[in-house]
C-alpha cells in the first residue's frame, strides 16, 4: 500500500517498480497529492490501468 507525494513521480515509479517484481499494489487515494490536477489523474488511470488498486479508505 503506497501513500505519499507526488502521484506523478514517486507513487508511480514505485507502484510500477513493485508490480514488475510481483506485489499487489493499492494505493490509499486520500494519502497522495500530485503536482497537478490532470497530472494527477492521468497517472490513477494509468496505474489502475496497470493493475493497481486505488483506496478511497482502508
């Protein structure tokens, strides 16, 4: 479960670092900011289209 700052960089290459070596992965929605609204959005729909799993809550 990935939490933290920004969603364009260190979420996604750490979410996509863990899916090539096999984890699931979710991410807590309410714990991430990114550096831009669409930035942002763009990157959720790429991870989920990925196969990460985004959290509203846990």
């Amino acid at each position: 479960m990935l939490a933290g700052l920004v969603t364009e960089g260190g979420i996604a290459s750490t979410a996509i670092d863990a899916l090539r070596l096999g984890y699931k992965v979710s991410v807590l929605l309410p714990a991430i900011a990114g550096n831009t609204p669409q930035g942002h959005r763009d990157t959720l729909d790429d991870l989920r289209d990925r196969g990460v799993t985004l959290l509203e809550r846990i």
